[in-house]
C-alpha cells in the first residue's frame, strides 16, 4: 500500500480521488518495463545486491516521466514483491558489540589493527573468521542482500500502484460501506472467510434486486490499535475488486485533525486485484476440529458446515456446526476476532437471535457479556466450556 508522501490525492470538497495511472498509458509502458526487468537481473546476479547499494543503482529510473511520486511508489511496490536475506546465525550484534569493544581498547592503547580485532571478535562469538567482514553489519536493514523478486508485467505494476492508492486511503476509514451482486453461496462465504481471516468487523445484508451490502467498521471508529486494523482492512481491500458491479464508500478523518472526507469507488474504474491470495485455513478451528476427534462424545456430533444461514436480512457463515445426539439439534459455532478495548467488545458482536449460535472469541471472560452465545477464551477454547453452553443454548 502506499502512504504518507507516496500517495498522489486531490481533495474536492469533502470528497478524496486518488490520482490513478492509466494501465495501458504508452508513456508508462516501456520505462515501467525496463525497471522490472531491471530488478529482475538484479535478483537473479550472482553478485547480490544490498539494499542500500539497489537504491542507489535505482536512481535512473526514479527519474521516469511524470511526478517522481509516481517512481517512488513503483519502487515501493517492487521491494515489497522481493526476497532479502536476514542474520541466519543471529551472532551478528554480538560480533559488532565484540569489534567495537575491542576497537575502543586498542585506539586506547594506540594498538588498532582491524584483521587481527576482526578475527579475534569472530572467534569469541563463534563465527567463521572469514565471514567476519560480510557478517558485521549483514542483519541491518540497508545490508540485507536481494535474494529473490516476484516478477510481474508493467500493466500488473500500475493496477498495483492504484490498488495501493485506495489502500493508503483506507486507513483514515471511518467506516466502509460496500454494496454488489450476491455472490453465489461458495463466493460469498469465500468474501466473508476472508473477513475474519483480516480480524475485521462486519456485517452482511441483503439488499434489493440481488444485491448484498457489507458493512466494515473502520480502524479509526475504534479505541486502541487502529494502525494495526487499518492495515488489515487496507489488506482485504484487493479482494472487494472480485465483486461483480460494487460500489464502495468510505467516511474518513483524514489527516492529522482527522477532516471528514468521503471516498467513492466503483467496478466501473476498472481495478483489477494483482495477486490472488489462498484461502488461509483457521488454524483454532483446525486445532478444535483436531482436539474432538480424539475424545470420545456420547453426546455430540461435529460436523464441517459451508452452510449461508439467512436471519431476515442479515448473513451468518459457521465455521462448525454441533448436533446434539438424542434431540438432533443443530447449534453453529463461529470464530471470531474482537480488537482489545471496550468499544470491541460491544460492538461487532452480530449474534443471531434466530439461529442457536456460539460466537468464540479470544478474551478476558470477564469483559464479554454474560450470555452464553459468547465465549471468551484465554488461550485456546476448551471443549467442555462450548459444550455446557451450547446446552444453555439449546435448552434454555
């Protein structure tokens, strides 16, 4: 995403337009080309190149046609698809402490011999005495070397640069409001998996003539962390481009006095997602899942559901669902994220009323509500826990 001084934004009014890029403008194509190709040769060499030296071999192409924003941006893009080493051996801040603490004696003592020091350093910390020059600074950021880049056209390049335009925007939200076609029920369970795999507050309605609205909680409508959220909603922001004819808007404090601005966004613009992620497994439901089929219950029966469940216009999507031996009753389990504070903690909490349902979530106990649709767990859920709620649930 690109923030700060990389993002090229007018302001009309209360309304925000990111400064888009053309994707097949011809004074784009060859230079934005030739700087891909340029860093694909650097990550290929056999003589790697750090990171401080990459930027200033990059320094011709930051020079491109247009703002030099524009280039700083591209840059951005380019190192985040890239591979660089780290410190494998982590012995690196004890070799620096080493040489430095010996160097000080030494100029002290007018004895300074930078082999010798070098040598005895790398020997005290166990280090291969040849390695000590490359390895006294190699675990520092501007040191690391380029190891590997994922490559991509200059076409894919720019709807990247604009995807990271929105995303930079999204993180002064207020709230996002996004309407489109209803997904068919794997698609739309897809969108709201995806959600909750970004820790998000939402929630799902049906509106008129086939469409859905999902609306998202922005980080700034929240107490604490909201830089944390606002880069993950900003992260699932490329997976609302797979919607059919949506629309997004978005209320924003913009800046430093947080101004009230409004973003729009449509399909019509024609963003197209860059990469598509896998779908990421949730690692407590495959730990619950794992944890059930070890114990032996009489009186339950866990079941992997992809069910859609309607509660009038609202969407609901179990991870799991329960069934109780002797009566047959479903109840249906959730994972949820709620972010720390009060405010997370009372809102976002969409239970059905309808439905029997047990949203789990990691939490002090103490700070949810008492009802036993929600359970708050410490560390990881604990079957006894669910199942003496799901009987409150289901025999109240």
């Amino acid at each position: 995403m690109l923030t700060g001084n990389l993002s090229l934004v007018r302001m009309d009014g209360k309304e925000i337009f990111p400064e888009y890029l053309p994707p097949n403008a011809e004074w784009l194509q060859v230079p934005t080309q030739q700087f891909i190709d340029w860093w694909s040769e650097c990550a290929c060499s056999h003589d790697k190149t750090t990171r401080r030296v990459l930027r200033e071999l990059a320094s011709p192409f930051l020079n491109g046609p247009g703002n030099p924003r524009i280039w700083e941006g591209f840059y951005h893009i380019l190192q985040s698809r890239s591979s660089f080493s780290e410190g494998l051996d982590g012995l690196e801040e004890q070799l620096r402490f080493e040489v430095f603490a010996r160097a000080a004696i030494a100029r002290k003592d007018n004895n300074f011999d930078r082999t010798r020091l070098l040598t005895e350093a790398a020997t005290v910390v166990g280090m291969n005495p040849d390695q000590s020059e490359s390895k006294l600074f190699a675990d520092l950021p501007a040191e690391q070397l380029l190891m590997g880049f994922e490559s991509l056209s200059s076409e894919r390049l720019i709807h990247a640069y604009n995807i990271g335009l929105v995303q930079g925007i999204l993180l002064h939200s207020l709230s996002l409001v996004i309407e489109a076609v209803q997904p068919n029920t794997l698609d739309l369970r897809r969108i709201i998996q995806r959600v909750r795999f970004h820790r998000l507050l939402a929630t799902y309605e049906s509106r008129p003539n086939g469409r859905i609205q999902i609306t998202l909680d922005g980080p700034l409508s929240l107490f604490g962390r909201t830089n944390r959220y606002g880069f993950q909603l900003a992260c699932f922001f490329p997976w609302v481009l797979s919607l059919e004819q949506f629309e997004l808007k978005a209320k924003l404090a913009w800046g430093k006095r947080k101004v009230p601005k409004v973003f729009h966004l449509d399909s019509g613009l024609g963003l197209r997602p860059v990469d598509s992620s896998p779908q990421q497994p949730n690692p407590i439901k495959q730990d619950l899942v794992a944890l059930f089929t070890k114990r032996p219950n009489a009186s339950w029966e866990l079941l992997e559901t992809h069910e859609v469940l309607m509660e009038g216009k609202r969407f609901h999507v179990p991870d799991l669902c329960l069934v109780e031996k002797q009566s047959q009753k479903k109840l249906f389990l959730e994972f949820g994220h709620l972010p720390k504070g009060n405010s997370g903690l009372t809102r976002g909490t969409s239970l059905p009323t309808t439905i029997p349902w047990i949203l789990c979530v990691q939490a002090n106990p103490k700070d949810l509500a008492n009802d036993p649709r929600l359970y708050g767990y410490r560390k990881v859920p604990l079957w006894e826990e669910i199942e003496t709620r799901a009987k409150l649930v289901l025999n109240p």
